[in-house]
C-alpha cells in the first residue's frame, strides 16, 4: 500500500510504498492501538499494537511497521518528545514478548531489566564497577541443572544507531570482557521525510564505501563493541564472510524460521557458557 509521509510542518509529502501491508490490515492495526492507548499503560500500548501489526502483515519489513505505522499513529495522539519517552520501553517488551516463549523451551529466560533491576544485573555479573552510567536493557538467563537460573548475557536495544548507541557501549565491553554474552538488536528505523528524504526507513547500516554507513557498522564488523548486531530492517546491508573483529551484522524478520540467527547465537552461548 502507499502510505504519505509528510515535512515536520505537515505541508510537504511524499507517497512511500510499503511492501506486506495492505489497506484493511492497516486500518485494522491503527485501530486496535488507539483501543490499546486507552486501557493501558503507553509503552504496554506501543509493545502490543506492535506485535499485532508483526501477527497481521509478517512480510511486511519490521522497520517498515513500526516507523510508518505505530510511530506515525501515536503521533496523531501525542508528542514526538511522548514517543521518545515511550518508544524505547516499548520496543524493549515488543522484543521479550516475542521471543520469550521461542526461548523457553531452549531452558532460556528472557526479561526487561530497569532502574535497580539493571543495577543488580550488572553486580550479579561482577561488573557494576566498570560500567558507569552505562546499561543493558534485557538480561538473558539460563537453566541450571538444579533448576535455578544464571545470568549468561543480555541484548542491547535500540530502534535506530542514532539513539546513543555509544552509551551501551562500556556494559557491553565488560560484559564481553567477564564472559558473558552482548548482543544488539536494532530495527534501525531511520528515514528522512521531506522536503529533504523521500521517507524511505533505509537505516543507517549502509555499505562500507559509504562513509556514514561504514562509521556505524565499525561499531560491530571492525571494533566489536557487540556481540553481533541483529537488524531487524530488511534494508540493512548484512555482513558479508569474516569481519576483521568476528562480530557480524545480521537482516533478520521476525517471521524468519525459528530459531532464527539472533536464537541460534544465543542457545549456543547458553551452551557454552553452561559447561565452562
């Protein structure tokens, strides 16, 4: 379907074509989260209306929904500075919710942290004094064979690189430098409207020969800040043999045969880590 995508002024447009969606399905979507907007909390509202967009259109590319669907829609209601407040813990539970019943049956847990959570996450793991300000959003635990369950890593999440990506950056490293596992899940939703875009969510992983785009990816492919980035952009240029750091850049779609790659390094992880 043709979605227009209009300037900051809500003069200019442009028609972006988007692929796995069409008009029925789109109606249906914007309307169960304006429902979800009025009986639940906004972040909840965000993660659920997002999931059901992924349920109603699975072709559709991930990026695509959220950006010029969920975004565009709860603009029409709130702020842009509301969703900048919102988004991010939304996004964070769309992805938990997703995976967390894919990943229990592996013996993995998956779950939000925040506030002191992330706090005792970080000393659980021995780290909580090389980390600053830094944080991790998800922790990922594993079943021992007593039954209890152990802390082996986590993902960073963010909808687009250009959040302060670098923030994350010394939990990450210390977490890798402990033995533990830190992935990056990104949707890398960045496009640019008019009058200066064509509102295309292209992302900010480009190629290597282009500069913008080989600055981001050097986060991962050349300085290994991650272990591995999962873009759930279909746009994003995924990394092609070795990289010069082993970490990797993956385009995945949540309705990728499970497991998928983000899974599948995961229950490896698990793995190793449980046998150490």
């Amino acid at each position: 379907m043709i979605i227009k995508v209009y300037d900051a002024k809500n003069v200019e447009s442009v028609d972006v074509k988007i692929e796995g969606i069409n008009e029925t399905n789109y109606q249906n979507i914007i309307n169960t989260f304006e429902t979800y907007l009025q009986s639940k909390a906004k972040s909840d509202a965000v993660a659920d209306a997002y999931l059901y967009a992924l349920s109603k259109c699975p072709e559709a590319n991930p990026a695509d929904l959220w950006w010029h669907v969920i975004y565009r829609s709860y603009l029409i209601q709130y702020s842009d500075q509301s969703w900048k407040r919102t988004a991010g813990y939304g996004l964070e539970r769309a992805f938990v919710n997703f995976y967390a019943p894919l990943l229990k049956s592996y013996d993995i847990h998956i779950s939000c942290l925040g506030g002191a959570k992330a706090l005792q996450a970080m000393k659980d793991m021995g780290i909580a004094d090389r980390v600053g300000k830094s944080k991790l959003d998800v922790i990922l635990e594993g079943k021992c064979n007593d039954d209890t369950y152990k802390i082996f890593g986590g993902v960073h999440i963010k909808s687009s690189l250009a959040e302060r990506i670098q923030d994350d950056v010394p939990a990450s490293l210390a977490m890798m430098e402990a033995g533990y596992w830190s992935g990056f899940f990104t949707l890398d939703a960045k496009a640019f409207p008019p009058p200066h875009g064509d509102g295309v969510v292209r992302g900010e992983l480009g190629f290597r020969s282009d500069p913008e785009g080989a600055l981001k990816r050097n986060y991962f492919e050349l300085n290994g800040q991650f272990d591995n980035c999962y873009s759930y952009n279909l746009r994003t240029t995924p990394s092609v043999d070795e990289t010069l750091s082993g970490k990797k850049i993956y385009a995945l779609s949540f309705s990728d045969p499970k497991p998928d790659q983000f899974m599948k390094d995961v229950i490896k992880r698990w793995h190793q880590f449980k046998n150490c």
